[in-house]
C-alpha cells in the first residue's frame, strides 16, 4: 500500500488524505469530525489523523474537518455546524479534483464530531439553523448567527448571513452516515441496568454524566438548552424530522453512558423507516478511535469498510465482515478525545 501526504485545503477547513494510490479512481470518499465535547480536538488527534489515514490505507479518501471549537473564542453552535456544512459543500465542488465519486461519498464524526455531522444532515434536509424541530420553533434571539448576530425578525432562519457555510437547501445528501458513540441528547435518558453495572464496575468510564453532559451542551449553545435548535441537539428528531436520513452505522462504546442518546436516535431513524444498524463494540469505553494502539479501533475501521456496500460508498475490494454484537434496524431496503473526547 502507498499513501499520498494528506495536504490542507479550503484555507484550512479541511486537510485532505487521498485514497491509497492502488485505489481505482473515482473512490469513494469520508468527509469527517473529530469529538473533543465541542471545545477540543484538532486534525492531528488521533481521532482525525489516525482515523483519516486509516481509511485512506483501506481505499476512501478523507476530507477531515478543523471546525471551530467553543474553546477558540468562537465556535458556539451554529459555527461548528456551518464549518461541517461548508467542508461537505466544498468537497462536492472539489470532486473531480479529489479523483472522489460524488455519488459514493459519506459523512461521519466521533462524539461531539457526530453531533455536528447528524445537525448538518438534518440541515440538509431543510430543518433551519435556528429552527426548533418537532413543529416547536426556537425563538431565533435565543442564538447568534454565525456572523455574529442574531436573524433579523421575521427572516427565514436558514438565510441569515452565515460566513463559511452555504445555504444548505440545494447540496445533495450523503450516500450513507457513520456515527462513532455520537452524543446527539443535551438531557439524555438514564442508563439501564446493564449499562450502569459496567460503568459503575470500571469508574474510570463513568465521565459522561447528567450534569456533564448538559454542561456542554450549555457551553456549546451558550445558554439554556430549553428549545435549542434541532441541528444542535439532533437526539430531540421526531420521526417526520428524519423520514429522509440517509443509511447510518452507529459503533457505540460499551462502557460509555453517552450510548443511550445514540441508541434513542437509532430508534427515532426506525420508526420513520431510515435503515440503521447499530453496534456496541465489546470492551470499548468512549472515545476508542482516540486511541488506537487498542485493537478496537482498528476493528471500528473494519466494520465501516466491512459495510460500505449498504452504506452507498463501495470500495474496489473490501474486507470479510467481522461477526459483532450489533442489530440490524432496516425497516424498508435501500443502500442503506483530546479530553478523553
């Protein structure tokens, strides 16, 4: 196998890794968020550099994504969604270039990563940056645009002057969705009782509480998150919200509490008819990708590559599928941390 130097793009949105160069072209392609709880992370964490290069070896080339953190002075919601929104639009019109099939690629991100990718894809399915989803709007003065100001009365949401990111109503939607132990819940269902059995048995893994979590997702806001926009919070999709999502995979943590919010949205896409499998990868807490000389990851990386073919996004070759403790949600056919993240 022989890989290309990754090399920034789009003034530094993104850093590109090009399919191994044994790939046939056009590939199939990643666009992609690293986690880091919305105010950490960078593209030399393993969970960006590590995971990018991982992909590009087994045949993908990966668009990798330095969205804004709240930790940057900026960064407060919608400035990472529109960065997300901006990397997916420039990858389109930067496809022939890439030597990327635009009808193969896929959208994924770990942890506060895959929140952002999940409020993107339903901004792409015309829910507004400041809309409040599930037929409740979200007073827009709750929430600045990403210019810096709020929308002007009475203006539709998604028109407001956002400065990296494009109206999202005319870009196509990805081939299929990976989600690495995503948290898509600001105030997130308790655990059951086999969850909090392993978390309670392994301390060190119970770091993603109530009260942390909702903390964040203040953070990430900037203010309350009572009737916070639904690309921000995208757990709270009905499913009217999400009758058009794309195929997802969904690797959940085992001992990683931030599971529940992922395995109710896995739900939500059910009922409305999206297919969706989720996985729990044995003996992982949160943030496996972040560190990859344990074997999981390298599993993790397998599993997307093992189903691409029902994901939209076929490589030439790819891998024996792995058996894995998952369940297969597919209601109708279709193709389909830095601080510990």
């Amino acid at each position: 196998m022989t890989q290309q130097a990754p090399y920034g793009e789009a003034d530094g949105l993104v850093r590109v890794y090009p399919a191994d160069v044994a790939t046939a072209r056009p590939t199939a392609g990643l666009v992609w968020a690293h986690g880091g709880g919305f105010a950490a992370g960078d593209l030399d964490m393993p969970e960006a550099d590590w995971v990018a290069r991982a992909f590009a070896r087994r045949g993908l080339t990966v668009v990798s994504i330095d969205y804004r953190l709240v930790g940057d002075g900026s960064g407060r919601y919608p400035d990472g969604s529109d960065d997300v929104l901006a990397a997916w639009r420039w990858t389109f019109t930067h496809a022939d270039d890439l030597g990327v099939d635009p009808a193969r690629v896929l959208i994924g991100g770990a942890s506060a990563g895959a929140n952002l990718v999940t409020g993107a894809v339903l901004r792409l399915l015309g829910h507004p940056v400041f809309g409040g989803g599930t037929g409740q709007p979200t007073a827009p003065s709750a929430y600045t645009d990403s210019a810096g100001g709020a929308p002007a009365p009475g203006a539709a949401p998604e028109v407001a002057q956002e400065t990296r990111a494009p109206s999202a109503a005319s870009t196509r939607l990805p081939a299929g969705v990976f989600l690495a132990y995503p948290t898509l819940l600001a105030v997130q269902p308790a655990p059951d009782a086999a969850l909090r059995a392993l978390l309670d048995a392994n301390p060190d893994a119970d770091r993603f509480g109530p009260a942390r979590v909702l903390q964040m997702y203040e953070d990430y806001l900037g203010g309350p998150v009572d009737g916070a926009p639904l690309p921000a919070v995208p757990g709270r999709a009905s499913p009217s919200d999400v009758a058009r999502f794309p195929p997802v995979l969904m690797v959940n943590g085992e001992a990683d509490e931030l599971r529940v919010s992922g395995e109710a949205f896995a739900a939500t896409l059910a009922r409305a008819g999206v297919p969706v499998e989720v996985v729990t990868e044995p003996g992982t807490e949160h943030g496996h990708l972040n560190r990859p000389h344990e074997p999981a990851a390298s599993v993790t990386v397998d599993r997307v590559i093992d189903r691409l073919p029902t994901l939209g996004g076929r490589v030439a070759a790819h891998r024996v599928p792995r058996p894995g403790p998952s369940v297969s949600i597919r209601p109708r056919s279709g193709p389909l941390d830095q601080q510990k993240n």
